[in-house]
C-alpha cells in the first residue's frame, strides 16, 4: 500500500518589491577631462516570512512587513594624457536608511592602448553590498518578546584588483583575457564558533534563519577569465568563454573551506549558423554547451537528522562535499519568415538534449529518514511561436 499523505515541514514567503529613481550628469570640460555626477534612490517594500516544523510546532523565523530605502552618489572623472594612456577615477557612497549603515568606496582604472587592437587594462576598487533583506529580520524570542538582532548587520565589503587584456584579432574576432583577487571582508558570521557564512547564502532552496551574526568573516576570489568572440559575421558567430577559480571563506571558526561556490571552472561554447532557404524565409541552428565542477555542500549527519526529525549537518566539514561536474547540450532550430506585414518565427529549444542528471544538492528526506538527491531540470523541449507586425 502506498502512502499517500504529505506534511509540510517548511513554508517560506519572500515578496520584495523595488522600485529606484536614478539621475546623473555629464560633464565634458575639453577634450581630456570628463566628468560623471549621479544618485540612485532603491525603495524596498517586502513582506517576509518563514517557519520550520520542529516536532509537532512551527517554529517562526521571521515574521515581518515593512520597507527600508538605500542612497547611494558617486563622482567619477576620466583623464586621457593621451590617444594611448587613459586614468579612471572615481568614489561611491551608499547609505542603507534601515540601520544607518554607511560606506565610501574609491575606484581606480587606467588603460594603456599600446597598440591599434591591443589595449592593457588595470584596476582596484572597493565594493560593499548590503545584506540579502531577509537576513535583517530575523527573529529571536528574548524574555517573551520577539527581538532583530541581525538589524544592525553593516554592508559586507570587498577589495578587488584586476589585470585585463583586449586583442582585435581581427575585424569580426575578439579575446579579452582577465586576471583577477578579490579580497571580502566584514562577512555576517556566528557570534559562537562555527563554519557559517552568508557568503554560502543562495545555494539552496531554503534561506538559512541565522540570528545574533556578527560582521567578523573574511573570504577571497582569485582566478583567470578568458572570452574569444566572433561576432556575427557572413551569417555565422561563436563564443567560448573559460573562468578557472578559487573561492574560499572562514566562518568564527577562522578555518579556511571552500565556499559552495567554489565549483573550480566553468566552460561555456556555443554557435550559430543561419540558413536563407528562400527570398523571405531563413533557418537558424544554434548550439550550446555547457560544462562546470560541482558545487560544493557539507556532509549531512544522518544519525543526527533523524534523531530532529530536519537535516542536520557536520560543521567541522562544511562544504567538503562536491557534486559532480555538471553537463549540458542545448540545440536550438529557429525558422523565421518575413512577409511585407508580418514576421513569424518558429523556434524548437531542445534544452538538456543529452538528459544528464545534474546533481543540484543532496539532502535530507524527513518523509524517508534517507538522504536523498535532488537534480537540476532534464530534458526540456520549449517551443515558441512569435509574430511581428
């Protein structure tokens, strides 16, 4: 006999609206200096909430309705001492209105054209974000009373420094070529020795409810990036692009891991080729393949998961874990007709053609008291039918 019943153990609710007014000038004083003024204005309205089912209660995480606004100016100001020596200077300042969080990051960029299709590109710069809005509010009962103590969390900032090439190899053909560190610091973390980080926040369904965090993480990024380009030309065009990093993060517990994100390289290839089969009709084939390590995640403690009854998992080995590589083969057939009216296009994306099995994360099945596998979408056809008049 099957059984057929379901229990929730989780709800979540996130809605979040944005809405930003920008606004800058322009202003070119001769033929070697330029300058950029401007202020962006974001608006956030939300309405949060999240439980977990613990035994035979919901235990609330957070509870919240509200809004908050971010303000945020720059200045940036561009010197050519020549045709082949250009200097970038620049400073941005963010004010998070919710806690009065504040920050001023300085930016600086110079490019060296030393040849007609060859340029060398340097830069650092300071950037900060404010925290994913869930992670404000939190909640945590205190003497009866439902209390934030994440709403004074300060923007996680960063350091970033980057070596960057450009090649016109030819009329139609690009490479550009990075090398590049980042250096994040003032990472949410526990006040108590542990592996978490939001750094890792966003690489599974569920948000974690973490209260109490301290900005006390550190994390970095190194890696090469590179991008070969033929732009559409004679009814054909490729792209292939390889990044090839490092990313690792310390929670309170100062050890150094791999973030979930540190998936080692990506390859991204794909192409097309267009076919005139007529006066007014053209067949387009498209190809795209994609392949990438694994994410990584922490070994779930099974004996622990079924003792709570939620995925427990062991901290000291926290995303040790990596999926296997990841694989996948679209193709796309497009057929366009053009009418002196109307234009139709008939479009087959055959996504995943191959089925792989992507791994996306492995978990715990409370329903089961297994650990079980969830996978990344299969084969998917997607057809599209389009009119232009």
């Amino acid at each position: 006999m099957i059984n057929s019943s379901y229990q929730q153990y989780y709800f979540q609710k996130n809605k979040q609206d944005k809405f930003s007014v920008n606004y800058k000038v322009n202003r070119k004083f001769n033929t070697k200096n330029t300058a950029t003024v401007g202020m962006i204005y974001d608006h956030y309205s939300f309405e949060i909430v999240d439980s977990i089912k613990v035994g035979n209660f919901y235990q609330v995480s957070s509870d919240y309705t509200g809004g908050t606004n971010l303000i945020q100016s720059y200045i940036l100001w561009q010197h050519r001492f020549s045709n082949l020596l250009t200097l970038n200077l620049g400073v941005h300042s963010q004010h998070l209105l919710l806690n009065n969080s504040n920050v001023i990051e300085p930016i600086a960029g110079l490019k060296y054209q030393f040849r007609e299709n060859q340029s060398l590109t340097i830069g650092a710069g300071m950037h900060s974000q404010m925290q994913r809005i869930p992670t404000y509010f939190y909640e945590e009962v205190v003497g009866g009373e439902a209390t934030l103590p994440n709403e004074n969390l300060d923007f996680t900032k960063s350091i970033h420094s980057v070596i960057g090439h450009d090649w016109n190899i030819g009329r139609n053909l690009h490479l550009k070529s990075e090398i590049y560190y980042q250096y994040i610091y003032n990472v949410p973390v526990d006040t108590f020795s542990s592996s978490f980080s939001t750094l890792n926040q966003g690489a599974g369904f569920a948000e974690l409810s973490r209260t109490g965090l301290i900005n006390d993480g550190v994390g970095y990024n190194y890696g090469v990036e590179l991008t070969l380009e033929k732009f559409y030309d004679k009814g054909y065009y490729y792209l292939l692009t390889t990044s090839i990093f490092d990313s690792k993060y310390q929670g309170s517990d100062k050890k150094w891991r791999n973030t979930a994100f540190n998936s080692s390289y990506v390859v991204n290839a794909l192409g097309g080729k267009e076919f005139k089969i007529g006066k007014r009709q053209t067949l387009g084939l498209d190809l795209k393949v994609t392949y990438a390590g694994g994410r990584r995640q922490p070994p779930i403690d099974l004996q622990a998961s079924q003792t709570s009854g939620t995925a427990g998992y062991i901290d000291d080995q926290a995303f040790s874990q990596q999926n296997p590589d990841y694989f996948r083969l679209d193709f796309k057939i497009t057929f366009r007709m053009d009418q002196k009216r109307v234009s139709h296009m008939l479009s087959v994306d055959l996504q995943n053609i191959t089925g792989q099995k992507n791994v996306f994360l492995r978990g715990y099945n409370a329903a089961t008291g297994a650990i079980g596998t969830t996978y990344q979408r299969g084969f998917f056809p997607d057809i599209t039918y389009k009119l232009w008049f």
